[in-house]
C-alpha cells in the first residue's frame, strides 16, 4: 500500500569506522570502531593483520565434517542494488527450484520501496538494510566491489555460514550432495569458468598490498567473486580468508588501486603473462589470499568446486525458472 515501508530488517552488524589500513606500516587501526558492531575477538585480529605478510592458519582446522543440517541451515545471501532487482529473479527462483528448504538473505545496496516489495514477496527471501551512513565510503562506489566482504561478514556472524551468489548467479544443481562441501576446510570458492590465471587480472597496487609478484600468482586458478561457500564448523579457514578480504576491502590501494578498472575483461584471450588491464577487484583479493594460504594450489586442498557443472552465469534477465511468490503460486 502506498506510504507503508516494505519489510525490511536491520543487519545485525552495523558498522565500524572505515579507516585505511595502513600497508607496510601498521596494521589496522579498530580502537575507534563503533562498539557492538565489531566482536572484541575480530577486533583484536583485525588491528594485527598485515596484508603484505604471509597468512597462516592452524593446519589441523584446514579439515571439517559437515553434518546435512547444518549445511542446510545455511542462507544464500546477496547485495544488490535497484538496477538489477529484476535480474536477481531468476537467481532467487533457482535456490527455490534446486534448494527449497533454503533462505535467502538479500542486502539494500540502493533498492526502491517498490522493488523492496516486489522483492520481499518472493518464497524465502528476507531483505535487509545496512547502515549507509556508517558505510559511506564502502557502498560510495558499488563498482569496486568492497562492500562483498562486508555483508559475507555480516552473515557469517549470524549463522553457521552462507552460500553466497551475485545477481547473475543461477544454480543448475544442489549443492547440498556435494561431498566435496562436506569434506571442506571452511571457504569453498568456485573456479572460473574458463581458464583465467590471477595474474593476468590483478592490478600491480593490489599484488603490492599483499606483498606478492605477479610471478607468485601466474598460473594461479582465478575464483569466482560470484559464488562461494562459507562455513564455521571445524575450524578457522573461513574467517582467516574473511577476515584479510575484509582488511583489503578497507584499504582502496588493495582493492581499488588508482588506475584499477573492470575495461578491456576479456576472458577468453590468450593470457600472455602480463597484466591485461582488467582488475576484477574482489575476484582478485579473493584469488591472492587463496594463493597466499594454499599455494600447493585450491585442487590439491580439496577447496575448490568447478563452477561450470553447479551454476551459470547470465548477465541479463532470464526466465529459466518458475517464479515462486509467498502465497505459494508459481508464476511462468
């Protein structure tokens, strides 16, 4: 009805006070963090986390046994914002189609009241807010991709875990019968499609940030930004990737160095060992912490799942799936 609020909830993660992470120098600084918001025991990781250092986990958590309730308990999350609330459609319609026991979580990156409602009203899907004014230099720039982390961070807190998914997502199967999910160490991302090594769309500022050579990460596999599975159980993998991509998406000479742009992202072109002039931001942090932590490869660590036989890629909107609404009518 006209003048009602849609239904939203507030995220129960609010914020901290975004200050740079100062690379090679000192770690970050979270004294002036917004109490609450942050737990005391991130907080302390966090203001010791230098990203140009080695990043070292405890090698007995690197393996976890997931029980089938717990995985199913995880929600799939996203962020959008209102330009592409009818292409996360068919997104939302392949969870329903493939895991219907599953909620979603879909976080207000600048989403209309109408498209609120239109949103709300599909089967399982709760939408969120988060705190714009704390957020401010995060969600400024939607383009650079720093506000990912935030809101995997947000629902890893909540819940045992998240499958998170982009827009363009539309799963082809379920994921709940992959043994390679049960047997995982905590962050199982998904390789792209088509062979596209790290080193070839990784900005040297953010290859400097993390203190790697574009040599270090040539024929490292690239993962998806786009899809990934996140779980606690067993151990301390998950956040410890979390916890550098956060750090790296609060510094904009790690996640956004001057001069990083999503031109000229030809995926197919023959890699010829240089940078070719596409810095797919968050798929980049993501694909040099994973080189960083497992550099015997994502394969050989059992962590990694071929994106190509779970879920496709549409840039548009589709209608691959019945839309399923709360009153439990499906729509063609």
């Amino acid at each position: 009805m006209p003048g009602l609020e849609p239904n939203v909830t507030i995220s129960p993660f609010e914020g901290v006070l975004l200050q740079e992470v100062r690379i090679n120098r000192k770690p970050i600084d979270l004294q002036k963090a917004v109490r609450g918001y942050i737990p005391e025991e991130w907080r302390k990781q966090l203001s010791k986390i230098r990203l140009d250092q080695p990043i070292k986990v405890n090698k007995k958590s690197r393996n976890t046994t997931l029980n089938d309730v717990t995985f199913q308990s995880f929600p799939v999350v996203s962020g959008l914002s209102d330009n592409h609330a009818r292409e996360i459609v068919d997104m939302l319609s392949s969870v329903v189609a493939k895991m219907p026991q599953r909620g979603i979580i879909l976080f207000d990156m600048g989403i209309r009241n109408k498209s609120k409602f239109f949103l709300q009203s599909h089967c399982n899907v709760t939408v969120r807010s988060i705190r714009r004014d704390i957020f401010a230099d995060m969600v400024a720039n939607l383009h650079d991709y720093r506000w990912k982390a935030l809101l995997i961070y947000s629902t890893f807190l909540e819940f045992d875990g998240a499958i998170w998914a982009d827009s363009s997502i539309r799963f082809k199967d379920s994921l709940d019968h992959l043994q390679l999910v049960r047997d995982g160490v905590g962050f199982i991302p998904m390789e792209v499609k088509h062979y596209s090594p790290a080193g070839a769309f990784t900005h040297d500022g953010m290859l400097e940030a993390f203190g790697v050579s574009r040599k270090s990460v040539a024929m490292s596999p690239m993962t998806m930004g786009g899809s990934s599975i996140w779980f606690k159980q067993g151990g301390d993998v998950a956040s410890t990737v979390l916890k550098h991509w956060l750090a790296c998406s609060m510094t904009t000479a790690c996640i956004a160095p001057e001069g990083a742009t999503l031109a000229h992202c030809n995926i197919t072109e023959k890699w010829s060992g240089r940078y070719i002039g596409c810095h797919r931001f968050d798929q980049s942090a993501l694909s040099v912490i994973t080189e960083k932590l497992f550099p015997n490869g994502l394969s050989n660590e059992r962590c990694i799942l071929p994106a190509g036989h779970l879920v496709d890629v549409r840039r548009r909107i589709t209608s691959m799936h019945p839309v399923c609404m709360r009153n439990n009518s499906l729509s063609p």
